[in-house]
C-alpha cells in the first residue's frame, strides 16, 4: 500500500511509521514545528508542509496518490489550546479541513488520529466507551471533536472512506520532555537530569496511560481490517485510571530518585478522571494493549537515560 502519515517526524508518527515501512511504501508530510527530521528513517520520504498552506497541501496531492493517509498532525496540548484556542484551531481544524478538501476526490481511507483523553469531559463512570456523548472541556478536545465531524461529513458528501481512534494519553520514547504535554517524558527527564518536578494540582486526578508501541499496534489492526473499521470510532486506551501521584512515584522508582515532587496550583481546562474502554476495538480486530504500565514506564525512562547518555558521554 501507498501509505502517507501527516506528522509523521513527530512522537506518535514517527513510530508508526517505522512499523509501516517494512510491508508498505510510506511517506512522510510534516512541518517539522514539533516534528524532528532525525525522527524519519532516511529511506521514507519527507515532504515539509503545513498543513495550513492550503495551496502546498493541494499541489502535493495532484503529484501523489495514497491507498491510506494517517492522519497525526496536530497541536496536542491541552494547555496551549488553552492559552491559544486561535491557534489550536488554525492547525487542528483548519489544517484538517484543508487534508479532507485535498482528498474528497480520491478513494484515499483516512485514518484520523483523535483524542480520548479530551473528548468526552467529566463524567462519573468508568472505563469510557465511545457511546458516551463527546462534551469536550478545552479548546482542543473541541477542535478535535469538529475534526470528526468534518470527516463524517466529507464521508457523507464525497465518499470519503475514514476510521477515527481516540487514543488516551500516549507516552514513550522520543516524546518531547521539554513541552506542557506529556507527563510521563516530562518526569522522566527532569529526574534524570536532577530537576525539581511540579505537579499541578493535589495530584490526585487520573489518566488512562498507554504505550507508544500500543498505539502503534492499535493502528495496525485497523489497516488490517478495513471491512470491520470503516466509518467507525474506536478509543484506544488501556482502561486503567491511575493518578499521577502513583505516576510520579513509579517514575521515580524506575530512575531510582527519592525526590519529592512540588505541587502548584491545578491548571485551566484540565480533567479530572479519564480512562477508556477499548472492548470496541478488541471485538473488532482482537487487539489489545501489550504493555503494563510498570514495563512501558521502564522502557521509557531507560531510552531517557541512554539519550542523556549520548549527549554527555
């Protein structure tokens, strides 16, 4: 298959797009704003385009033909949504509207990377599944949740062939540990490096943590099964809440510091329970998460460490 992975340099894609490359021609489009090249293996092809640039995205895609586009591009911070809900837009929705006016001529099956973490708000039971009614509580869950409705709609108007997965909250390696998203890269890095490491809030609000190579699993299985996930919405998730005071501590463990975390006031648009149900997922295709929380916190904090090792031989 001709496959095209829009993210593609960043955490999530570049992952996916090693797994893809070994049975399918895959290529990369990617702005490089969060996405690093050195995450792209030289012999996949790079294309650096915003999504935004309606003009570039049109012209790339009268050159290119795709069996399948994974859609990851995104901004993929809650608090920056937050703090720029104009922005978050421009990219999260506008950029995606550009990707689907591109495509509504073509028989291409998109692959739309959404979230679960963001999507549905507060509610009071759980594990989540997607039959709880979306009530997104920042900027970006909202933009999120526009862009699977645009792409219901494009399905409906233009045949546009789709599958939606909400993911939970992914971590792992090459996650960057420098932004506002990303706990668990966060915590690592900084008590790899001897920093004092915040926690907004009394800690006590849960996750739904999941392993990169997890998700990675998850989008395969529906590459696989195109008749069984064709216009439909899966969350991806492990189904486990964990708090990130037990996140903090496993962390801690793993890197093997007895540093005590500092607790500032919670931030804006911010849940306070999250975990999903993935029972939808698994009767469709059979997948399942692979990792525990304990192995998939290991394997991160040691890539962490092996990474610092390079930089300061």
């Amino acid at each position: 298959m001709r496959v095209l992975i829009t993210g593609g340099a960043g955490f999530i894609g570049s992952h996916l797009a090693e797994a893809l490359s070994s049975l399918h021609e895959v290529a990369i489009l990617d702005n490089l704003s969060t996405g690093r090249r050195e995450n792209v293996p030289p012999d996949i092809p790079l294309y650096e385009i915003d999504l935004r640039d309606k003009e570039a995205l049109q012209a790339h895609f009268a050159k290119h033909e795709y069996d399948v586009v994974f859609h990851l591009a995104a901004q993929a911070d809650v608090r920056t949504s937050v703090d720029s809900p104009i922005e978050d837009a421009h990219t999260n929705v506008i950029g995606t509207l550009h990707l689907l006016d591109a495509l509504k001529n073509k028989p291409t099956w998109l692959i739309f990377s959404s979230t679960g973490g963001a999507i549905y708000g507060e509610k009071s039971t759980f594990p989540l599944s997607e039959s709880e009614c979306p009530f997104p509580e920042s900027p970006y869950g909202i933009a999120k949740l526009a862009g699977e409705l645009y792409i219901h709609a494009f399905s409906t108007a233009y045949q546009v062939p789709y599958t939606i997965l909400r993911l939970a909250n992914v971590y792992g390696p090459r996650q960057n540990p420098h932004g506002e998203a990303g706990v668990i890269a966060i915590f690592s890095y900084r008590l790899l490096t001897g920093q004092p490491v915040y926690i907004y809030g009394d800690g006590e609000q849960t996750r739904d943590f999941i392993y990169v190579e997890d998700v990675v699993s998850a989008f395969l299985s529906v590459l696989g099964m195109p008749q069984r996930t064709y216009g439909q919405v899966f969350n991806v998730g492990t189904g486990v809440q964990t708090s990130v005071n037990q996140l903090y501590r496993l962390i801690a463990a793993a890197v093997g510091v007895e540093q005590e975390p500092t607790y500032l006031p919670p931030k804006v648009g911010e849940l306070r329970r999250n975990a999903l149900s993935a029972a939808k997922l698994h009767a469709a295709t059979g997948w399942q998460p692979r990792y525990t929380l304990t192995e998939g916190v290991q394997r991160t904090v040691e890539s962490f460490r092996k990474s610092l090792q390079l930089l300061n031989p």
